[in-house]
C-alpha cells in the first residue's frame, strides 16, 4: 500500500545526565549552537537510531534490511542487486558502473533495504546503483533552553598494557573525561512526502514502523554516555493529500512549549507545558497525538 497522503510532524524527546550526540570535532562535547547555547542534535544521529531499531526488531524479514549499518561495505550490496539481476560485473568494466541497469539495480535496492526507501541513499560509488531521494526527512533537533555542559573526571582502575603498568610504578589508575548535559528537552520537525514515496515504494506498513521506531528507539540505545533518553511526544499532522492542505510551518506552530518556572533551571519533563491548538485545523488535515 503507497502512500496517499503527505505527514508532517514534531517530535520531542529529552535527556538527562547524558550526552544526546557529541561532535567529534569539540573533544566529543553536546552539540551546541554556538550563539544561543542551546544543544543540538543531528538529524543523522536519530536516523541512526531508527536504523538499529528497525535492524533489532525485523532481522530476517524481507524488505527490512538495513543498507549503512555498523562496518558495512556499501558496493559489497551493490553487487548483490546486479547478482540478483543476473549481470556479471566482472565480464565487463562498463557493467561496474551500472550500464543499463542502473534503474532495475537501484528499484532492487529500495525494495530491500528499509533505510533506502525511507531516507534515500546515494549508491553511485562504484559499483553504480543510481541515487534515491527519500521521502521521510528530519531537521536538526534543537533544545528548547539552552543546555550546560558539565565536565567529569572518571578513572579507571586498569591499565591496557604491562608497558603502561610499568610505566605508572603498579599504579595502574588512568584519568579521562566526561560530558553530560543536566537536562535538555529536545525538538525536531519531520516530512514525509507521498509523491517521493511512491517512487521508492515507501508503503503504509514502513511508515507505521517508522512512528514506531520514533516512540522506542530509544529504549534499546542505552549506554552510560547518553543517560537517559525518553520519547516524549509525537504529534502527526495528516495531510488529505498527496501535496498537502497546508503549509508545514503554520502547523508546526501550533505546537507550543512552555516553561512553568522560569526561576529554576529545568531538570525534568514535568519542568514543562506541551500544548497543541487543535482548534480551526485547516481543511484536509487530521492530527493524530501517538506519544
């Protein structure tokens, strides 16, 4: 089943103690607009956590594999779509970069692989299988205060070699570092778009797995470094149809956040009002509150 409609929708989720995404290129500190102060995470990071959830709970089932999954060799999956086509890569050079079957190789690939049909891929490395535009995006998530970095020195009671053991006379301690954030509450905007998930055959069941990985994804990334990570709302705006009945940021806005003390520093999901304005929905759109 394709789609027919066109979705946008806001999703919330928070931290606290952890550190929701860090930037390898600050020392792996919270990411952070660096002129509000308020914490940002990238919308890679949450299709990364999307992916491993949908790679957990459908493992084996067709259609659901994952393309850019942990150490994996992306024209090692190329080949398989030109080896299920029947085309000998090897008999001829110009095959290797697609020749005239970059369009069956690259339809192969979206129906197989969960993460292609959704988000899109760029798969003309190589072995050529063409580009795909995917039909669901996200922006950027961005705290709604601005978030405060706090440093903790750790030890560790070991060291990794006899080198070092010598090295520290058998005081084997070693020190390093760590970054959490107290709290944050985080918000991000998503699309998805009929017209692009009817090319890459995006159906109703991959979208109702999508909204599920939204509410758990989290609870199956645990790790010390993230603390904990809670979904907190998800409010879907259904569209009558293909091209939408309104524009996405008037219905964004009807989504408001509010601090009920601005005298304390928030620490908690309570720390806030969530309020949604169901009143004079334009024609043609549904809304639908999953979290």
């Amino acid at each position: 089943m394709t789609l027919k409609n066109r979705y946008d929708f806001v999703f919330l989720f928070d931290v606290k103690d952890g550190n929701p995404n860090g930037d390898p290129d600050a020392g792996n500190l919270p990411r952070v607009d660096s002129e509000t102060g308020k914490g940002l995470v990238t919308d890679v990071c949450l299709k990364r956590k999307v992916r491993n959830y949908v790679q957990l709970t459908q493992n084996g089932k067709t259609g659901a594999e994952i393309y850019v999954r942990e150490k994996a060799v992306l024209n090692q999956q190329h080949e398989r779509a030109y080896g299920a086509l029947g085309v000998d890569l090897d008999k001829d050079d110009k095959k290797r970069k697609g020749g005239d079957k970059v369009e069956e190789a690259r339809k192969w690939m979206c129906q197989n692989f969960f993460d292609i049909r959704t988000f899109g891929a760029v798969m003309s490395t190589g072995v050529n299988c063409g580009q795909v535009r995917g039909p669901v995006q996200l922006t950027f998530s961005r705290s709604h205060d601005p978030i405060l970095t706090h440093e903790h020195s750790i030890t560790r009671m070991a060291v990794a070699t006899e080198a070092e053991a010598e090295k520290q006379g058998g005081d084997n301690r070693t020190m390093g570092r760590k970054f959490t954030v107290p709290y944050g509450l985080y918000r991000t905007h998503g699309f998805v778009s009929a017209p692009l998930a009817q090319q890459t055959g995006f159906s109703q069941q991959d979208l109702d797995l999508f909204w599920e990985s939204l509410k758990n994804m989290f609870e199956h990334d645990r790790s010390a470094a993230r603390g904990e990570m809670v979904s907190r709302k998800l409010i879907i705006f259904e569209h009558e149809g293909e091209l939408g009945n309104a524009p996405a940021h008037e219905l964004f806005d009807r989504v408001a956040i509010h601090r009920k003390n601005l005298d304390a520093p928030p620490r908690s999901f309570s720390d806030y009002e969530i309020t949604v304005n169901r009143e004079n929905l334009p024609g043609g759109i549904t809304l639908h509150e999953l979290i």
